[in-house]
C-alpha cells in the first residue's frame, strides 16, 4: 500500500513539473514508455560506440585513402586501374562511413571479403598483391585492442533506465514519437543526467582507446578496399568484353574505287556491311578497357556495400559458366596430387594387354589421379578387366582412340608429370576468366570450343545439345606471289556474334582467299589445256607453258546457270589453219607473254569449268565479281548454314565430308565449323525462337530451293579455345592444343585472316 502511495506521489510531481493539466493532452504513460526504454536501452551502447570511435576511424579513413588516390594519380606507369582512387570517390559519397570494420569487428561484408582472401589460390590467382599478411596483422591488432573496449559498459544502469522511463512516460504523443527517432532525444537526456555519470565516465575512457583504435580500423578497412576492388578486377573487370563485331582496316568492299563503281542495288549490302562496321569501331572506342573498368568497378563497391548478402555479390563476380566452376574444383585436386609428389614414370611396354602381367605400375599409375579406385597396394599385377576400363576411360578423356590397350599416344601422355596437367587446368581457368560469355544475362546461347571439336546449346545454365564440330586446320598456307605463309584456315577464336538466320539448300559464296589460291588455278589449268589442244591440232609450235601434250580430253563447253554460253572459236578444233594470230585473240589468253589470266571474268565468255563443277560467277567482269557453288548435294555446305555475321566470314554449316566426323580430332576445315547433325541444330534453334514445327526440314531439304529463315530473337554465339573441360562426372578432360596457344594463357587477338568453309 505504502509503495501504491511513492508511485502515485511521484506521478503528481512529475505532473506538476511539466505543467500538464486535465484540460490538457494526455501523456505517454509509464506502459508505453516502459516498453520504448528497454529498446532504446539496447542501443545506447553501440550509439555511444560510434560517437568515440566512428569520428575518428573516418577522419583517419578519409586521410589515408586520399592520400593513396594522390600517390596513384602521381604514378607514371600502373599495371591496374586507380583502385584505391575509385574506392575513395564512394567512400566520399558515403562521408567515409566503413563497409568493413566496424566498433573493432569484421563487417558482414569484411567476413566475406576476407573468407575470399583465403581461397585466392584455389581461384587460382597471386596472393601477394593483395597484402594477405598485413590484413591478418591489422586485423589482430584491431582485435586486441577490441578486447580493451569490452571492459568499459556504456549501457545505462537499472536506476539511469528507469529516469528516462518516468520522463518519457511524462511526454506528450505531439511531441515526442516512440520510435528510433526519439532514441538521439534519450540518450542526451542520459548524459545530461546524474544517474548517467557512469556512462559519462566510461565514454571519456573510450575516447581514448577509440583514437587509438583509430589508426588500425582504417587501415584495415583500406586493405580491404583494395582487396575487393583488385579482386573484381582479375576475376572479372580486367578487359572490356569484346564488342560483337570487331572492325578491320583491309576492307576490301570498302575501297572508294570499287564502292562508286556499284550501282545502288548491287551497293545495297556492302553499304549495310560498311554502317555496321562503322557502328562496332564506335561501339570498341566507347568500351574501351580503362572507360569500362573505371565504371564496372565504381558500380561493383557501390553493389556490394549495399547488398545484404554480400558474398553472393563476390560469388557472381566469377564466371558462371559451370565449367569454371568444375575446373576450379578439379584445380584443387591437381593441386593435392602434386603437393603429394605427383606420380611416377611408367615404363613404356608395348607388350601389355588384357590377360598379361607386368601391370601393377600402370594401375598405380592410374590411381593417383583417379582412373582406379583401392588400395594400391592390394592391386594385382595382372591386365584385368577392371585396367582395361580403366584405361578405355583415360583414353576418353584424352580424345584417343579408345581400345582398352595402351598405344603410343597414350604413353606420351600418361607420362606428361602432373605439374604440366595442373598448370594445363591454370592456363584454362584464365581464358574462363578472359570469355566474353555471361551466361547469367544470355540465357540461350550456343558455345563452340575449338579444341573439344563440339558445339553445344544452353538454356538457363544448362546444355540442352551437345554435336561435333570440325574447325579450322592448323596448315601452313603460303601465298605464291609473296612466299609469306601463315596459319591461315585456323578457326578465329574468339568469337562473340548473334545467329541471326540460317539457310536451308544455300549456295556457297566462295571467299576472295580461296578463290584465288583453289579456284582460279584449276580455271587457268583447264583453259591452258583446252588452248593447247587448240594448238596441237592446228600444228602451231605452243608457247612454254603449253610444250607438254594434254592429259585429259577438253571439257564440254556448258553454260553456267543463267549465264551466256562462252564463246567457240570460229574455226574448228582440227583446223590446221588455225595461225597463232587467230589464238591469240582467244578469251584470258594474252598473246605478248603467252600466259592465260583468269583473274578477271569476261562475261561473254565465262569459262565452261565454272558449270562443270557446279560453280557460278556472280557479277562477271564487274569489279566486285566473286563466285558462289550452287546449292545441292554436291555443295561443301550441304543442306543448312547456320550465320551469325562477322568479319571472318564463317559460320555453322552441314557438310558432304561426313566421314571425317569418326576422328577423334577433326581440324581439316578452311576456318568455318562443319556440324554432324546441322538439321537437329536448326530444330533447336528453331524450337527455342517459337518457329519449332513452321519448316518441315525434310521436304525443304529435298526440294532444293533456297530458303532463309530469319530469328525472331538472335542467339548468341561464342567460339572459343579450352584444351581442359570438365565432363558430366567433374572429371578434367585434357584436350588436344591443336594451335599450340597453351604458351599463353590469354588467348590472342582474332585473326581476319582465317576465313571461310
């Protein structure tokens, strides 16, 4: 009863006090304000914290990182963007407020930085740039200093907390709001208090500690910084994503002398191919690698300090194509087994084979890295069944002939040491890091990889097709007149285009290289041999060229399709009148050097070769001339050619060769990639645009006609280079370097020499 009468007591003087009268607005309440106390309560401590400590780390944030933007704007030469210079101009938007560290402890975003650091050689990156070991030195100073501030209790005592909630219970609801907006109003309160002197106390102790604490947070803070950004940087932002089409200077179609010589009709595509060259030269100087780096990694700290999972924003800065992923991960067992010792040399023994002994060293040989399971040591020295699958399995995932018995090229390279094979997974994991593919924004897609002789089709992180290819060969091609040679038929790599359309019975426009070096040879050869036949008959001693005898008899004489007949000779092939004078007037055949130049086509007369092997020349006589096989069985694109247009001039198409998709490696192509299955391809293309069902491909396949069919929605396309994939199993396959670029791990520019079929 006593008590009831203090508390009444103490509710009239604070009445009182505050001059409220019945007439007037109620107050809060002591229910309410109770309630309101004890969550304010719990955050007395960390405000309080931030007043010691948050001023100071930022100041001293603030002069370090301006400090580090000074010394890279001084610098004369650097490797890597103004890292610390692009950290510091978001830290200025944010009034240096830290994203790391925060009261002496790792942010939720410093946890996961940090998390990242650890596995840096497992991503198979340096660690010494990133200051690994003065990150861990600041971070145990900080820490220790940290336990310091444990000891001093900034929460207000049970009588502090019950004064601020009788003054709030004595505040009016216009006034005063119970929400975390009135928690600054309390806290002053408190301090301004006597039942606060406590908290008083330990705020000037934590001052000092504070400024102490400091130096250490904003270190911390700025190597981790540096850690984030220089991370975002090699795993994602250190090149500009190629621009789709890449700009040439040797257009050819572009030269004034030729452009002003077409009418507009004719002009009509080669003007479309200029504005688009045109377009990609200003897209690549827009993009070009500072530009996008500068802005890419602004954008990835701002991303990151605002994200609430800020290891998902580090995760997604890593490719995401799965077979990073599984390289990464098979990176780490390589690594073990070399950290291990690696494995041993097996002696070559060609007498091996199921059935026979001498096999344990072969079975431990293939343990080590996984193609046998057990205890090596309880392994039989006999060629049994279990080795044979084994080795058919090795030899699978090293495109060889699979027969179950060693052979020469599995020798060679079983006993390549696991270091090459570790750093073969190196090289790999870089040219992942090096793709202009993002399979995250390009939810359909189709990926070429030139060494794995394959072309496959996503869809949402998935392959939904998987076909073989052959690409490029890797021959030496000379060029007669210059005697320079060059690796001209390679596939280029890379590639990034959209399939736009594909053609069904399409015709075969015969690139300016290939008709130079393959076409007009055997068009000279069979004019030289007609005209000397001409000679012989007419008993006219021939010029050098024509001194030996023909061969073959003279071709018949058919026009091209839609072309006019080449003109005879008016006198009869037998005519032993025919004078030298009268050959001489003889279309290509120049009488002053006695040479035959069909460089040029004289469209009265278009040579018969032309029509006998299914060719026609587009435009004779015209400066832009160029020649194209016609459509059927017999042309070297088959039935379907899938285009995605690029300056190299080469597709997808089916092909008449079809025997050469039994080998293992299947480089024999002028540049372009020939599918096994081009039908099944376009279903696919075709079912993924909505058009699925619209073409019934037989019946167009028989028919002949030439069809386009243009894509509602364009499909990107990558044509890249990996000598290591993962398989369905995460197992490494190492793949044939046909073009011998695994010196380098960063794939070379593309070259515009290699074009064509």
């Amino acid at each position: 009863m006593q008590r009831k009468h203090h508390k009444n007591l103490l509710i009239l003087l604070l009445t009182l006090s505050t001059g409220w009268t019945a007439c007037g607005e109620e107050p809060i309440g002591e229910p309410a304000s109770r309630s309101f106390v004890q969550k304010w309560q719990a955050t007395v401590a960390a405000t309080l914290a931030e007043r010691s400590e948050g001023a100071p780390v930022r100041k001293e944030l603030q002069r370090r990182l301006e400090a580090a933007q000074q010394r890279e704007e001084k610098a004369s030469q650097r490797d890597l963007p103004p890292l610390l210079s692009l950290a510091n101009s978001y830290y200025a938007a944010r009034e240096y407020r830290p994203i790391f560290v925060e009261q002496g402890k790792l942010t939720v975003h410093g946890k996961a930085v940090w998390e990242t650091m650890q596995e840096l050689e497992a991503a198979v990156l340096d660690p010494r740039p990133y200051r690994l070991a003065e990150i861990q030195k600041a971070l145990d100073a900080l820490e220790s200093k940290s336990a310091e501030l444990q000891t001093n209790d900034l929460s207000p005592s049970p009588e502090a907390a019950a004064e601020m909630s009788a003054w709030v219970a004595t505040q009016k609801p216009s006034t005063f709001t119970l929400d975390e907006s009135s928690y600054e109003v309390v806290t002053e309160r408190l301090l301004e208090s006597d039942k606060g002197a406590g908290v008083r106390e330990a705020m000037g102790e934590l001052s000092v500690l504070g400024q102490a604490m400091a130096a250490s947070s904003a270190e911390l803070e700025e190597l981790l910084a540096h850690a984030f950004m220089r991370y975002a940087y090699e795993m994602r932002y250190f090149r500009a994503r190629k621009s789709f089409v890449h700009p040439r200077e040797d257009d050819y179609f572009n030269d004034p002398e030729i452009r002003k010589s077409r009418n507009n009709e004719q002009n009509a595509h080669y003007v479309a191919g200029s504005l688009w060259r045109r377009a990609s030269a200003n897209a690549e100087a827009m993009y070009s690698q500072p530009v996008y780096a500068r802005r890419e990694l602004s954008s990835a700290i701002e991303r990151f300090a605002k994200s609430e999972k800020p290891a998902d924003v580090i995760d997604a800065l890593a490719p995401q194509q799965p077979q990073y992923a599984g390289l990464v991960e098979e990176h780490k067992r390589y690594q073990e087994i070399v950290a291990a010792g690696g494995w041993a040399t097996v002696k070559v023994d060609k007498s091996l084979k199921p059935g026979s002994s001498g096999a344990r060293h072969l079975k431990e040989r293939l343990a080590t890295e996984g193609y046998l399971k057990g205890d090596p040591a309880k392994f039989s020295d006999t060629y049994d069944a279990v080795l044979s699958d084994a080795v058919k399995e090795y030899q699978t995932t090293h495109q060889m002939q699979v027969t179950g018995t060693p052979h020469t090229v599995f020798w060679k390279s079983l006993n390549l040491p696991a270091e090459k094979r570790l750093e073969q997974i190196r090289i790999n994991i870089q040219r992942w890091r090096d793709t202009n593919m993002r399979p995250e924004e390009d939810k359909a897609y189709v990926f070429i990889n030139v060494a794995d002789f394959h072309a496959e089709g996503w869809r949402d992180m998935k392959r939904e097709i998987r076909h073989r290819v052959v690409v490029g060969n890797n021959d030496n091609v000379c060029d007669p007149e210059t005697d320079e040679c060059a690796k001209a038929n390679r596939t280029p790599i890379p590639i990034a285009a959209y399939i736009d359309r594909m053609i069904f019975n399409p015709f075969w426009n015969v690139t300016p290289r290939v008709r130079k070096n393959e076409i007009l040879p055997e068009v000279k050869k069979s004019l030289e041999a007609k005209y000397a036949k001409m000679r012989a008959k007419a008993a006219v001693k021939p010029p050098s060229f024509l001194a030996a005898p023909p061969m073959l008899a003279p071709p018949v004489n058919t026009p091209p399709l839609g072309q006019p007949a080449a003109e005879e000779p008016t006198q009869a092939l037998g005519d032993s009148t025919l004078s030298p004078e009268r050959l001489a007037e003889m279309p290509y055949f120049n009488a002053e050097t006695g040479e035959v130049d069909v460089s040029t086509t004289i469209p009265e007369t278009v040579p018969s070769w032309y029509a006998e092997n299914n060719y026609e020349v587009m435009y004779p006589g015209k400066s832009w001339e160029y020649v194209r096989m016609t459509p059927g069985a017999h042309n070297a694109l088959g039935y379907v050619k899938i285009i995605f247009p690029n300056l190299h001039d080469v597709y997808l198409h089916d092909t008449n060769a079809r025997g050469l998709f039994k080998n293992d490696l299947r480089a024999y192509s002028h540049g372009c990639m020939r599918l096994e299955d081009p039908i099944e391809f376009a279903t696919w293309l075709l079912d993924r645009d909505g058009q699925g069902g619209v073409v019934d491909t037989d019946a167009v396949k028989k028919s002949g006609e030439y069809l386009p069919i243009f894509l509602t929605r364009q499909v990107p396309v990558f044509v890249e280079y990996y000598t290591v994939r993962v398989d369905d199993s995460g197992r490494a396959n190492f793949l044939a370097d046909i073009y011998d670029l695994d010196d380098n791990p960063h794939l070379p520019e593309p070259s515009n020499k290699a074009v064509d079929l």
